[in-house]
C-alpha cells in the first residue's frame, strides 16, 4: 500500500479488522446468566450479526440457552422507521413470554429504534407492572462497543430486577466483576477459576455470569455482599461504583487478573486482608495451591533447560487490556520473557488510561514498558513491523486478525483475544494456578510446533 493510499485511509477514520462490536452485543451479557434471555428491539440481522462474530467465530462457544439462534428481534424495517417500533416491540415481547421460559428477560434497542426515539422504556414498564421479570437498555450503536454495553446491561439489571435493599450484609459474601462474557473467549472457564481460588480463601462468591453462577438469584443476592470485587483494568468500575452509592457496599480494585502462582498467590492475599478473612485458612489454601502448581512447573522444567536456546526471548501482546495486562505480567516475571510491544484495542475511557499505563511502567521491580491503545488492525501491524525485537521474531498473543502478520515475521501465534477463529473453546481457562499450566501447555506446544 503506498504512503498516499495509507492517508487516504487514515481521513475516512475507517478500521480495519475490528476487534470489538457495537452496544447490543451486551446481548451475551444478558445470555451470560443462566436462564435470562435477550430480547432486541433493532434492525434485520443485527443480533445473528453479533452472535456470529463474538459467540460463533471466537472459540465457536456457542449461544447456550438463551443467546443464539433463541434470541427473539423486531427485525425493524421502513415502517418501523416511519411509524414507530413499539406496537412491534409489545408484540413480540408478548410472544417471547409466551413460547420461551426464562427467569428474566433483557430488552435491549438498537441504532434504529434509538434514532426514531420508540420508548422502550414504557413499553417494557406495561410488562413490569405485571409482575413480568423484565428490563431494558438502551444499547444503540452510537452508545459505544459491546463493553459499553455490557456496564449498561449490568446497571439495568440491578437498578430494574434488583432494586432496593436495605436488608443485613453476609459476611465473607462478594460480588464478582470481571471479564467481558464471550467477547473475552475464554470467560467460562476463567470466571469458573475465579470462583474456586476465591472459595478456596473462605468466601461465598457470586460469580453472576456462567455456568458456576446461579441465575438471577445471584442478582438478587447482589446487596447482600459484604463487598465488591473488580477483577478487571476497568470494565466494572462504574458498576463498583455504581453499587457503593445504591447498596453502600465497598469495592476493592483488583487491575490485573491473576495467571500463575506468584501473581495469583499475591491476590488471594490482598482480598484475604480487605474481607478481614481467616488468614491461616486462606494460607494454606494457598500452600496447597503452590504446591501443585510448582509440582507440574518443576516436571516443566526439563523441557524449558533443554529447548532454552530455541523459545522466544521478547513477545507481542495484542488485545483487550485485561488478558494484556495480565499476560504481559506473567511472562515478564514468571518466564522472564522480554515484552516488545503491548498494543490495547477495545478503546478504554481516557478516565482509565493512565491507571492502565502505570501499571505497565511497573511491570516487574526491574522492567518497565511502554502500553499503546490502538483499535485499528493496519495500525497496529504497522506498529509491530516498525519494531526492532532483535535477532529473533517475538512470539505473538493475539487475534486471528495476526496469523497472517505471523507469517510473515516467521514466528508463532497464540491466539488469545477476539476474535479467536482457530481455536475451539469449550471450558479452557488461561488464569490462575490451574489455568497458567494451561497456558505453559499452550504457548510451547504451538511453539515447539512451529519449528518442527
């Protein structure tokens, strides 16, 4: 491409290869939860659009029991434009409560129904008044991507089905905000992790999406929480908030997801201090944990003195901050692997950016790197092929979007991010104790491959 066709491109303010979607894909936050169902007030094609890119063709995960093919649409056309949307959207809700069986339904509107201005929200009130278990976002694509959908989702749920409390706390209870369900392909198992490790420490967790959550119970349980838990760079901070102001309850903010023992092991510690927990009991849940981890990483250790001469010594990271930020720790202080360049890509608020690049300036006690926020694919390769790694490629962690910039480099690629099109991913998880062998597995299997 010549330097003029590039400028071109750059006055459209055109993507190439997007690594996110729009608003109503908070869809699958909704489908997320056990026995909820999205309902979409928008335009044909639009929900198997976002079911086909972030549930299909991202680990082929599936649509699980209410996402999918199952998700009820308007499939608003020209007269909807016209006239309006809401005789359309109180009709097919009235159908949905009539063929499928869910214990909340989420309504969420799209770029057409949110432009003509349908009000949605006294549509869906005739139901509530009712005594139907159901709400609605406004999730038009102007909103923001599906992670700015996903907080307003999340909101709608607790400030709609939730509501009101003013009842006592349980202690050693906590809520769990993390990762983004589906668009981060690993979620199902990573949220499962999460779940343990906390137990393992002592508390009652409300993991809220996957299949380790209990549906909208969990939701309603949501005030009762002793506290908060934001597991994430910044997805969830504005619903922590959110909930201190409502419930009063307290958050403790947790930047990096935790993937192998040293960084899990220190999480786990800092959570037992805030929740006031039994330290001796968390210790030696701890104990046992390391144990087992570094079992496997001795046996591991063979291979790794052995091949030393033939792994990659730096790495790219290219994807959504929280699986960024958390791989780029754990290569730097578990493997000592050098990091090339880090590239973010789902377009975080600017409130959150400098918090996300400090914590890459103190990556290790003696490393610090640099962070790019960037959303466009030729960008980003642009990025990546303008840097000197050395003698030796680095090993890439990143989208399906870079087999073919791997190709060309002649280095490896594990994909870890949206979307993930080479990969079938059923329960896998990425993080924690048990999840980091996982990845070890992983990334030198692909390695060791590529070289035969």
């Amino acid at each position: 491409m010549s330097i003029n066709e590039e400028k071109n491109i750059r006055k459209t303010n055109s993507i190439q290869q997007i690594r996110y979607v729009c608003a109503i894909a908070a869809m699958h936050s909704a489908s997320a939860i056990p026995r909820v169902i999205p309902i979409t007030h928008c335009g044909p094609g639009c929900a198997d659009k976002q079911f086909m890119n972030v549930a299909f063709y991202n680990g082929f995960q599936g649509g699980g029991y209410g996402g999918g093919a199952v998700v009820p649409s308007t499939n608003a056309t020209e007269k909807e434009v016209v006239f309006g949307g809401a005789e359309r959207l109180r009709e097919l809700i009235a159908s949905s409560l009539t063929i499928l069986d869910a214990d909340l339904f989420v309504v969420l509107t799209g770029c057409i129904s949110d432009l003509v201005g349908d009000d949605v929200g006294s549509v869906v009130k005739e139901f509530q008044t009712q005594g139907v278990p159901i709400v609605f976002a406004e999730t038009g694509g102007f909103k923001g991507n599906n992670f700015t959908g996903h907080e307003l989702v999340t909101r709608a749920i607790i400030d709609q089905y939730v509501g009101d409390y003013e009842g006592p706390r349980e202690r050693a209870s906590v809520n769990v905000w993390s990762l983004l369900p589906y668009h981060n392909t690993f979620w199902r198992g990573d949220l499962t992790e999460i779940k343990r490790i906390l137990e393992g420490i002592g508390l009652k967790v409300n993991i809220l999406f996957g299949h380790e959550s209990q549906g909208v119970s969990e939701w309603r349980d949501i005030p009762k929480a002793q506290f908060n838990l934001v597991l994430s760079p910044w997805l969830g901070l504005q619903t922590a908030k959110h909930l201190e102001q409502k419930y009063g309850q307290p958050y403790l903010h947790v930047p990096v997801i935790p993937i192998g023992a040293k960084e899990t092991s220190a999480f786990l510690r800092k959570v037992t201090d805030f929740a006031g927990l039994d330290t001796a009991k968390a210790e030696s849940f701890i104990e046992k944990e390391e144990a087992t981890y570094y079992r496997y990483l001795e046996d591991f250790s063979d291979f790794y003195a052995e091949y030393w001469w033939g792994l990659p010594a730096k790495f790219v990271v290219v994807g959504d901050s929280a699986y960024n930020l958390a791989l780029t720790k754990f290569l730097v202080n578990q493997l000592g692997v050098i990091p090339g360049k880090q590239i973010i890509t789902e377009n975080p608020p600017e409130e959150f950016r400098e918090g996300i690049r400090e914590q890459y300036r103190t990556i290790a006690e003696d490393v610090s790197t640099n962070v790019e926020f960037e959303e466009d694919s030729y960008i980003i390769h642009q990025l990546i092929r303008k840097t000197h790694f050395g003698h030796k490629p680095p090993i890439i962690f990143g989208t399906t979007w870079e087999r073919d910039l791997a190709k060309e480099l002649k280095t490896s690629i594990v994909e870890v991010g949206f979307p993930t099109s080479y990969e079938v991913v059923l329960s896998r998880s990425y993080i924690g104790y048990r999840g980091a062998l996982t990845l070890l597995e992983k990334i030198y299997t692909t390695t060791v491959g590529a070289s035969a």
